[in-house]
C-alpha cells in the first residue's frame, strides 16, 4: 500500500508523539473527527496492514483508511457519520472490533471531584478495572491515578503487551486516566505502561486497585468479575446483625491466629492442596471445634514475596491467588460466618514494598510514598511510607478497608505496625526524622488517617458492628479512647508489654523467677487504661525467638507444664485473647511459612495434652462471664494474692458484675504447695474447675479432688479463706457452687 502524507487534521509533531508513544491527548487525534465538514476516521494500529470501516451492525462499509504513518497510522474520510466497527488485517489476520476512540469519557466530574478531595467511596467507584456495557458494548473500563505522568497506557493480553496501542484519556480534573476497551473481558491480564513526569518509560506497574493479580512470582493484574463478586449470594445476614455483640468489649473473644498459605496439614506425601475452598473444610470445623470465636488471617492483600508473609502487600484490594479467586475467598468468609466464627484480617496501610511493578515511584514521583527518604523510607523493612498527608493516597487506603468490609464481608481489621505510623521518629537516630510542623515527633498526618479510618469503618450502614485492632506498641495514650475525646478510636489494641513481660518471666528458670514477679502483675496497673488483647502471635515465633514450647524451661515434662499454667494464665487474665496456629499444641520448630504446623505431634500425649487444655480453656472462658465480661473495667478483677514472690503464687478474682464469679491460682514454680492458704471472696464450696495439671492434659494429677470449702479463717484480707493444694507449674480454676 503506498504511503499519504499526513492529513490536513495532523501535524508532523502530533505524528510523531503518537508513534513514538509520547502523546499525552490521544483522543484529540484518533477515533472520529470531523474535518471540513467531512466525517474522518484515524486508527492507530501498529503492525496493521489494512484498515477498512463498517457500520457496527457490519451491514455495510463506511470507507477504507489510508496509512499514513508506516508505524501504523492510519486515517481517511467516511461516507457517512455512524456508529463504526474497524476491520483490520494483521498481517493475514482479519479482526473486526470497535474503535477503542469512539467512546466518550467513562468517568463523571461529580466522583472525579470527590475523588481528588479524598473520598474513599469514590476509589471504590471510579479506579481499577470494571467490566461493563457502554454503548452497547461489551468491555472493560480502566482507570488509574497517575497525575504527574505524560502518558499512560492499558497493556494486556489482548494488544501484545504494546504500549503504543492503548494509550489512555487524562481527566485533569482528579489526574485519572481512563480508558474503554471493547470486547476485553474478565480475566484477562493487564498492567499500566507509565511514561513518567521525567520522561522515561516506567517499568509496566500491576493496578492498585486491581481486584485480582496474578499468583506470584507472576505480576500482572487480572480484570475481575465485579458483578460476580459484589452480587455473591451471600447467607450471613444473621451474623452481620448480631457481631457487634459478639467482638465488643463485654465478649468472649478468642482469636487463632492463622496464616492461610500454610495452615493445612498435608493430605499425603506429596504436598497439601492449598485453597481457601480445601483451607474451610479443615480449618473452619477445627477453629470451631477448638473454641475459638474467630480467626484472623494474616494479610491476604496480593503480595510478591512470600517470605514478607503478606506484610508487604502490592495490590491492596485483591485476595492473594495463592489460594484461590476472590469468589473463593468470599465462600471461605461466609463458611466461617456459617460455623460462627468472625473473621479479622490483618490490614498493612504503614508501609510498602518497593517492587518496580508496584506502587514506588509510580508516575515518575513520589506519589504514594514521601519524597524525602527521612519520611518516605522505612528502614527496618526496606520499604516505603506512604504518604498520608495526601488526600488521595489516604482515600486510597481507607477505600481498600472498606473494600474488604463491604465486598467480602470481614468482621475486623488489625491494623499492623500503627506505632511506626504514630512516631515520626519511630526505630530512626537523630537527624534522620523530620519533626512535625510544631517541631514534635508525633505524625500528625498518621494520625488523622487513623482516626478517619475508624470513623470510616465504624459507620458503614450495610456492615454494622466492624471492629479495628491496632497492633500499637508505646504507651501511646487513647488508642481506643473514641475519636470525639481525643482518641484513635480502636476497638482494641494488642498488649505487647502483657506479651513482652510475661514471656520474659516464663523464660526464666523458676528458681529465679521470685525476682521477676513484677513482670506477671505490672499489666494489672494499666489494664483498663485502653481495651486490650492478650496477643501470641506469630512475631514471637520466627527469626530465632524459637517456639512458645521452645521458650519454657526445664526438663521434657516441666516445658510442657510451664506452657499449660502460662495459658491457663491468660485464659484467666483481664483481656481478649489472640494464639497463633501451632501454639494450641506446643508446635517445637519456628513458624516456617513455606511448611506447615507440626501435625504429627498431636501423636504425643504431652502435645495433645496442650490441644485439649487450649479447647478447654476457650469452652470454659466462653461460657463464664466473670471472665469476659468486664475484662476493660476495674470492677471485673481483684487481686487475692498478687504479691507472694517467693514462692511465685499469684491468685486473683474476676467478676462479671451480675452474681459470676471466678477464681484463678497459679503456682510458677515445680514445688508443690500444700496447705496454701487463701482469702476466698465468698464462704461456700468452690468447684475445681479447670487445672492445668490435670492428666488428661499430661500433667501429675495433682490437686483438690474437684471441690474446695472456704472456713472462717481470715487471710489475705478475706473473713473466708480456704486451704488449697496448689500443683507443681499449674494454674487452677475454682467456681463459687450455687
């Protein structure tokens, strides 16, 4: 075909940038235009040998278009003014498809507006892909924020992965590009080819608002079936409606903590199937069955490297494909709401990798992440801070908690690492940290994000009863103070010094132990100071800190008994509680997230001894309000013997405030006390009903034979108190009998 020159609606110069990729306005050139007066059609469709135009009913043709650019630039005049198909032969191979440029914008200004004053909702509404009829036909919308870029293009499957062949409409008013692509379906694999503010081609970034990725170590975003997933026949109406009452701070909340990938035992030799459809079958009843009121997942958000364990996500808003679609997910969650059990994921807004297919230095900026490396990089984790100041990056990240609420119906988010948030100076020297703008160390910015986040996730009309958890370290004041006194507005927080002193006091040899009491009885000053879980959780078995069983000292059998009085511990301490999978049963080895927890242990007594005193200890706690419910008033606790370190006793009273009553009594050490006189709260009989060295959990059978009697004897400030057997390492549980 010979070559034209250029048509009177083209310079050379607009050539040449649409060519060369570096147009900013394609839509100015191609797709339909009237030229003096004549209806005109240009393609751009490299590699095409032949471009004719028809009608879309294809009855008839409307023109053939000439080259003019031998890159593949075609143009040329039309008979008629009407809605068109291209029919392009590439090179041998006939395609008739719609014109990708003869469909006007897809966005409206109104969520444009709201999206560049940072509304939530309207992320939700305008950016990722979106399968969906315009005109009358079927395709998908694309649309990314990308405001520094000097082009941006859609690359798939479905154009050879050319950067040249999609590129996309600016909207300036909210620095989105959006694109229609005709016949593009669900499925399909996509990415954005970003020609970045300096100029240079980006490397070929996954959307952030992707719905669905690739399984790693592939990168590329999948179109999702929106419709299939926000129209999902959900049957947890009930529960939605009743778990407010069922993760407040007056519920029994025991939490297993889980990291999905690697949870399921292995069905044989060869290695488990791991799904979230095969993960319910064997997860769920067993959560159930153990007691357990939820589980919460470690992050699910798409992330690329398995060894981050989630904790450096890419796509915020899509489930990881490891382990299925995000239908599959949706199934997982209402399974788990079926059986009763809420589920909570952890949330990751602190931070994020610095993968070159992911968010760093997306259009050619720092745009998600700070300019200065003093703000924008985190040390610790070679990662990269978001920049919550920026309306749109918080709208971004509020809008994915809310994804996660609405769309797949997840009771809770645990809010990771919110003291590196908190602290402009978190884990930095001096001189690396810039002070805020009254020279403190407070991030102010994360600090409104946070709040606005448990506004946002606390008052969704379609979701009530939400809870947020923040993993918060420091003695920040009012993490879960509500919003309107000055707080952050968490439901909970995690109680990292509860974990971090009692750990350190189990560790010690028990004859040392005298010299440490303080660290078991010091949460008791602040306990009611913020609403509190007690947390187990996987960071305190990875990266040599060896397992909960590895922790314990003395002999085989001292381990394992350390273990039981320290869970029957906490079951009896003020606070929710949170364990990580392996724990239930004193697992040996670390967490290894490329295995699976050692099942085969539970072939031995003494760690299935473990599992039934962590099913014991959660039925019991559920069924006795005195150990709930008042677990964030002083009312509900009352120490009995908190002060006798040399012999390592600590006996407390915790009380629901409505007649139930519990008494806990540990002995720490391997001597058992007989005769171990204490004030008892009320006169009567007391019923033995839990102890931790019972033999079916493994332990020498020691104790008070199920029943003990209080005399009129005064002690520990009681007119009542009653002489006890107290079991070597054992923790007891007694009932004033009605």
């Amino acid at each position: 075909m010979a070559e034209h020159a250029p048509d009177a609606g083209l310079t050379q110069q607009d050539i040449h940038a649409l060519v060369g990729a570096r147009h900013a306005d394609p839509f100015a050139l191609l797709g339909p235009h009237e030229i003096n007066g004549t209806p005109y059609v240009r393609a751009w469709l490299p590699n095409a040998s032949r471009v004719q135009v028809v009608t879309r009913e294809g009855a008839h043709a409307l023109g053939e278009l000439t080259r003019i650019h031998p890159a593949g630039l075609f143009a040329g005049p039309l008979t008629a003014s009407a809605p068109y198909r291209l029919d392009i032969d590439w090179q041998g191979v006939t395609q008739e498809i719609e014109d990708t440029y003869s469909f006007g914008p897809q966005l409206h200004e109104e969520p444009l507006h709201r999206l560049a004053n940072g509304d939530p909702y309207a992320v939700l509404e305008c950016l990722g892909a979106r399968p969906l009829i315009c005109d009358g036909v079927p395709g998908v919308r694309f649309a990314v924020w990308a405001p520094n870029a000097r082009r941006v293009s859609v690359v798939g499957d479905f154009n050879a992965w050319d950067g040249r062949r999609h590129p996309m409409r600016l909207r300036h008013e909210a620095g989105v590009w959006e694109l229609f692509i005709p016949r593009v379906a669900a499925l399909a694999r996509y990415k954005y080819e970003i020609l970045g503010a300096r100029g240079d081609v980006l490397p070929q970034k996954a959307d952030p608002c992707a719905l669905q990725a690739e399984c790693p170590p592939a990168t590329a975003s999948i179109v999702a079936d929106v419709d299939a997933i926000d129209h999902y026949a959900w049957h947890d109406h009930d529960w939605l409606q009743t778990r407010g009452e069922k993760q407040g701070a007056r519920s029994a909340m025991a939490v297993y903590e889980v990291h999905a990938p690697s949870w399921l035992p292995a069905q044989d030799a060869d290695a488990p199937i791991r799904d979230w459809s095969t993960l319910a079958d064997r997860l769920i009843p067993y959560a159930q069955g153990m007691g357990f009121t939820h589980l919460e997942l470690m992050p699910v958000a798409e992330y690329p490297f398995s060894g981050s364990w989630g904790y450096q996500p890419v796509s915020q808003f899509a489930p990881t494909a490891r382990l299925g679609s995000s239908l599959d997910f949706a199934a997982f969650v209402d399974r788990a709401h079926a059986a009763g059990l809420g589920v909570i994921l952890d949330w990751v807004p602190a931070h994020f990798p610095n993968d070159a297919h992911g968010l760093i230095d997306f259009d050619g900026t720092a745009l998600y992440e700070h300019v200065d490396p003093r703000e924008g990089y985190h040390p610790d984790w070679n990662t990269m801070i978001y920049n919550l100041g920026r309306r749109e990056v918080s709208a971004f990240l509020i809008a994915s908690a809310l994804a996660w609420l609405l769309r797949y119906h997840i009771d809770g988010l645990r809010v990771d690492a919110v003291a590196s948030m908190l602290y402009r100076d978190y884990s930095r020297s001096a001189g690396d940290w810039i002070p805020n703008i009254y020279g403190g160390r407070e991030n102010l910015e994360s600090i409104a994000f946070l709040k606005r986040l448990n506004h946002e996730t606390q008052y969704v009309p379609q979701r009530p009863g939400v809870m947020t958890v923040a993993e918060e370290s420091t003695a920040w004041p009012g993490v879960t103070a509500r919003i309107e006194d000055g707080g952050l507005g968490f439901q909970f927080k995690w109680n990292m010094g509860w974990m971090h002193d009692t750990l350190h006091y189990m560790q010690e040899d028990p004859i040392h132990r005298r010299y440490h009491h303080h660290q078991m009885t010091f949460a008791l000053v602040y306990a009611w100071s913020e609403r509190f879980m007690l947390p187990l959780s996987h960071d305190e078995v990875v990266h040599g800190k060896g397992s909960l069983l590895g922790k314990m000292p003395g002999d085989r059998w001292q381990r394992f008994a350390n273990l039981r009085a320290y869970f029957g511990f906490m079951w009896a301490h003020p606070g929710k509680k949170l364990l990580f999978m392996g724990g239930e049963f004193g697992q040996l080895a670390e967490f290894d997230h490329d295995g699976t927890p050692q099942w085969s242990l539970l072939d031995d007594p003494l760690h299935h001894g473990v599992q039934k005193l962590v099913s014991d200890l959660n039925h019991l706690y559920a069924a006795e309000p005195a150990l709930y419910t008042l677990d964030a008033e002083p009312a509900g606790f009352e120490w009995l013997v908190g002060d006798d370190a040399e012999n390592s006793v600590l006996a407390w009273r915790r009380v629901d405030g409505a007649g139930r009553e519990m008494v806990a009594i540990c002995n720490f050490t391997p001597v058992p006390r007989h005769g171990y006189r204490i004030g008892m709260p009320q006169p009567g009989q007391w019923e033995e009903v839990l102890n931790t060295d019972a033999s079916v959990y493994g332990g020498s059978n020691m104790g008070n034979g199920g029943l003990i009697s209080t005399e009129p004897v005064a002690s520990h400030g009681k007119p009542q108190s009653a002489s006890l057997v107290l079991p070597p390492l054992g923790t007891l549980y007694f009932r004033l009998r009605r």
